[in-house]
C-alpha cells in the first residue's frame, strides 16, 4: 500500500499569515499571554526584583568609601558612580530568565503548538521578548526607588534622565535576544538559565560598571572601553549627571560619544541575535 502523502480535503495545514501588521499583531498576543503568566505567578518577578535590590544595597554599603573614582574615595561620589552599572547589569541579567522561560517553553512542547497556527513565525519570541522588556522596566521602577532612598541623585533635566532609562531598555531587550537564541539552544530551563549567566558576569565586571576602567591593567582597559555595556554605562551617568568631580573620561571612541555607541551596540546586537533566534525556532521546531 502506498504511503498517503496528501491531506485531506477541506484539512489544510493552516499556513503562517504575512504582513508587518500580523506580525505585530501576533506578537503582541503573545505578550499579552506571557504577562498574565507573569501576573499570576508572582514570584516570579518578586524573585526577579530581589537581586537587583540585593546589588544596590551590598554594593553601597559595603564598598562605598572603599572604591576610589575621579581621585574620590567619598561613598556619595562612588554611590552616584554606582547606581548606573547596577541599572545596567540588571537589564542584562535578565537575559537568564528570557533564556529560561523560552526553553520552559520548548520543553513542554508549546512551542509546537504555537508553530501549528497560523501565525507570524517570528511572533512567538517577539512576544516573549516584549513580555520581558516590561518586566524589566517594572523592575527598573522598583530599582530606581530604591536607589533614591539610599541617597542616589540625579542632576540633570528629566528629559535625559529618561533617555538615560531608553537606553537601559534598549540594551535590556538586545540582550533578551541573545537570552532567546540560548533558550532555543538547549533542552531545559536549568541549562537555559546558567548558559544565560556564565557570559555575562565577565561582561558585566570587565567594564566600567563598578570601577573606574582607568585603574584596570592596559588589556583590560581596553576590553572594558570597547564592552557594549560600558558604553551604555557611560551614557547613563552623563544624562544622569553622575560623573564624580575630576573624573577622567577615557580617549576610546565609545567613551568620548557613548549615547551613540550605545545605540550603535544595542542595535547591532538586536539586529543579528534577532536574525539567529528566528532561524533557530524555524529549525529547533520543524
């Protein structure tokens, strides 16, 4: 008997529909699912909210007064010094959790279900991914107030310190991609999440994030000017106005213009991780 190669009638595989406007469509009923998940696993962005807040208050207290900056060991300087690498870390921390939650998803087949309708293929991680960047703005909120109750301070106008907070997101969803592409990667959560972090804690402590990069051995000093992160960093303390007095700003191009390098990383970064994920959740899902 011959193999039956064709469907039957009227039972048509449903085929993804076309247009940048089903694709945002798609995408943003996929967020929609992915916050009320959120919504009703609390713990989830409680937990989420704890370590950045962990990271303020450790890094403030213990090594404010300790970490010379602009020729400065003052722990105000050091806490203003401070709060944009806390900002920025945590925006690409959670890179883990889209990773993991990506995975969650693999690995209880939903993504195959998702993949049987006809939807926008990339619309499943873009939904995923918008979902995250809303946590992480709730979570930057969060860290913020906190910050202003250890004594942080800004001193600019509101309309750069909220180009400084653009920017964080930005990173923070470019980053979330490459969380997507790690998810799509493995085969459980667990493996998503500590693939997600191994990176990133010599990405986020090879920078000016927690010190002045001028007093890192040459090598190092220029791995860190050149560090994506160190140049959102960068701009985020001058929107924010949180250079300490006498501060030397480094020659490297990133440093000298790091609101455009900035975006110029972040976009790149969105641009190429987006490109590898899709591919990869066409292939991981055949």
């Amino acid at each position: 008997m011959s193999a039956v190669t064709d469907t039957a009638p009227g039972t048509r595989a449903p085929q993804p529909r076309g247009g940048i406007s089903q694709s945002v469509s798609d995408s943003l009923v996929i967020a929609k699912r992915n916050l009320i998940r959120m919504a009703r696993i609390p713990e989830m962005v409680i937990f989420g909210l704890i370590q950045p807040v962990m990271f303020v208050v450790l890094f403030t207290y213990v090594f404010g007064g300790s970490i010379q900056v602009g020729g400065s060991t003052s722990a105000s300087a050091y806490r203003e010094f401070l709060m944009a690498g806390i900002f920025a870390q945590t925006v690409t921390f959670a890179t883990a959790g889209a990773g993991a939650g990506i995975a969650d998803d693999m690995h209880k087949g939903l993504i195959d279900r998702f993949r049987s309708l006809p939807m926008a293929r990339g619309a499943v991680l873009t939904g995923r991914t918008l979902a995250d960047l809303v946590q992480t703005a709730l979570t930057l909120v969060v860290l913020a107030i906190v910050a202003v109750i250890v004594g942080w301070r800004v001193h600019e106008n509101m309309a750069k310190v909220l180009l400084g907070f653009l920017l964080l997101l930005l990173l923070g969803y470019a980053f979330s991609w490459i969380g997507a592409l790690i998810g799509l990667s493995v085969r459980t959560p667990e493996a998503a999440t500590s693939g997600g972090l191994i990176w990133l804690f010599p990405l986020t402590f090879i920078s000016n994030a927690f010190v002045d990069a001028n007093q890192m051995p040459t090598f190092l000093r220029h791995i860190a000017e050149w560090n994506p992160f160190s140049a959102t960093v960068q701009a985020c303390r001058e929107l924010f106005g949180n250079l300490p007095p006498g501060f030397q700003t480094s020659d490297a191009w990133p440093m000298q213009n790091p609101i455009l390098a900035s975006v110029l990383w972040s976009v790149l970064i969105l641009v190429v991780f987006r490109t590898l994920a899709v591919r990869k959740y066409r292939s991981a899902s055949v």
